[in-house]
C-alpha cells in the first residue's frame, strides 16, 4: 500500500482497466463483482477456480488493481463488505449521525457519481441503447426492490413516445403470464440494481430463449445478470449515507427517452398530439370540482 492509501472499491478498480483485461481477467472479474458483497469469505484459489483460471493469473490480476495481494484486497472487502445495507450503515463501525453539512458532501457523491458514469459509458453504446428502445414493437419493463422505481420511471417517459410499453408484472399477474407471446421483435428493459432477488436471472433467461433482446441498466455489481443482456448499462450509485444513490441511472433513463424522442421524429410527435389531445377533454372533467366555490353554511 502506497503512503496515501487507495480506498477505492474493488468494482471501481476493476472497471477502470476493464478493456485492458485478458479473457481469462474478465472472467475473475465477473466473479469478483458478482461476490463483492461477501468477497472475504472466499480464498484466492475459490475465486480462481470459479473463473477457470490459474491461481498465478488471479494473483497477477489482484495485483493489476493496485493490491499488495489478494490477502490485502480481501481485508479491504471485510471492511466495506456491508456497504449498500442500510442497517449496517445506521448501526454498523461505518454508521455516523450525519449533519445539515453532511448535505452538501451528499450532492458531492450525486455529482461524482453522475461525473463517473458519463465517462464511463461511451457513445456507440448510448447510442446502441436508443436504436433498440426505438425500434422495439413493444418495450418490457421490470425492476425489482428499489430498481422499481426505476422502471416505473422509464415506463411513464416511454409511454408519451410509443404506444405499447408494459411493466410487470403487473399486479396480480405472474410472470408466466406476462411473458407469453415475448418475442425477437420486442425489448426486455431490465434495472438489476443491487440487491437482485435471484429470480430476475431466471426471468432473463427465459427471456433471452425467446430471443428478445435485453437492454440491462444496473451498477457495477451486476455481472451474472449482465452475461444474459444484450447490452449493459452501467451507472455508478453509491451514496453518502444509508442508502444507494439512483441520481445517475435517473438521469441515463431521461436522456435515452429524449434521445428516442427524436429518433422517433413524427411517430412521436403524434403520439404526444393526441396525448395532449386527451389531457384537455379529460382533465376538464375536474376543473370544476377544483374551482367551485363552497356554500356559506
């Protein structure tokens, strides 16, 4: 460890020098990020052999992310291992009552979180993104825990711009029934923020087996997941305090909606038209309850 020590997570590190790893580096990669909540409670030569690799290029590739050795990365890990629990973070060593000041260190993190994504995700893939929501006939959208809101999020943009958009599953459905008739000619909208209820990889999988193309957008945790999308999106969250911070993926999801805005051209303008069409007569309906004057008792 150098004098000024290096406190950056493993995922940070790893992404940083992604393209420049070997096949078999990008396999222990996936498996390192896909562990990183519990990354202490595996050996070298565990991680090693999930990767199918040798434990000497698992020691050279700890060693490219700035660590003395595995033995120092995994005592980092046991540090931060609870990071993104809200009970550890209130009640945990790293807990701390936070301040009116500690606000602004908060938007500090926003900012940099959102600075590090738009470095991090290149054009051509932003612009791979737009095509496919696009030209989907239909958008599929599913976000579990707080990715939910996410993909309530994406669903309500999306809606003002194409005609057929679901999320689900919707509520007293299940999945079987919301995914039958899926197809090559839709998209399959995932937010796999952390943490991942273990059905979403089952749910993309079959997802993928109808041929659907899958449009993921998570953090930089997600790596199983992320070997069953099409595409990967990846947004920095971690917050200051309690709780992950979902500034940059809500920004990402409202530049692609305006971005497929103008692919879109004079498909989505008429749609917004007759949008607007409807808000006037029906939001009318309500004007007069809203302006009526009470009676004097």
């Amino acid at each position: 460890m150098t004098e000024q020590e290096d406190t950056r997570p493993i995922d940070v590190r790893i992404m940083e020098i992604y393209d420049e790893l070997t096949a078999s580096e990008r396999r222990l990669a996936a498996v390192v990020m896909e562990a990183q909540a519990n990354l202490a409670s595996f050996t070298a030569g565990e991680l090693a052999a999930k990767a199918d690799i040798s434990n000497a290029t698992a020691a050279r590739f700890f060693r490219r992310l700035g660590y003395a050795s595995y033995n120092e990365a995994r005592l980092m890990a046991r540090q931060g291992e609870d990071w993104g629990s809200p009970l550890y973070e209130l009640t945990g060593t790293g807990g701390k009552r936070l301040s009116p000041g500690d606000f602004g260190l908060h938007i500090a993190q926003d900012l940099q979180n959102l600075t590090r994504t738009a470095e991090m995700l290149e054009a051509a893939e932003l612009d791979r993104a737009i095509a496919m929501l696009a030209g989907a006939k239909r958008i599929w959208i599913i976000g579990f825990r707080n990715s939910m809101a996410l993909a309530t999020y994406a669903r309500a943009l999306l809606s003002n711009l194409k005609p057929d958009v679901r999320l689900v599953p919707a509520a007293g459905m299940s999945m079987g029934e919301e995914l039958a008739g899926i197809g090559p000619d839709d998209l399959f909208l995932v937010f796999g923020f952390r943490r991942r209820p273990a059905q979403l990889r089952e749910i993309m999988a079959v997802v993928q087996e109808a041929g659907t193309p899958i449009l993921l957008v998570a953090d930089m945790t997600a790596a199983r997941t992320a070997q069953l999308a099409t595409l990967t999106l990846r947004c920095h969250n971690r917050g200051h305090a309690m709780f992950d911070s979902y500034a940059a993926p809500m920004s990402l999801i409202n530049y692609l909606c305006s971005a497929v805005s103008q692919a879109l051209g004079d498909e989505a303008v008429a749609r917004l038209a007759e949008i607007e069409s409807l808000h006037g007569r029906l939001d009318q309906l309500g004007a007069p309850l809203l302006g009526r004057k009470m009676p004097k008792s």
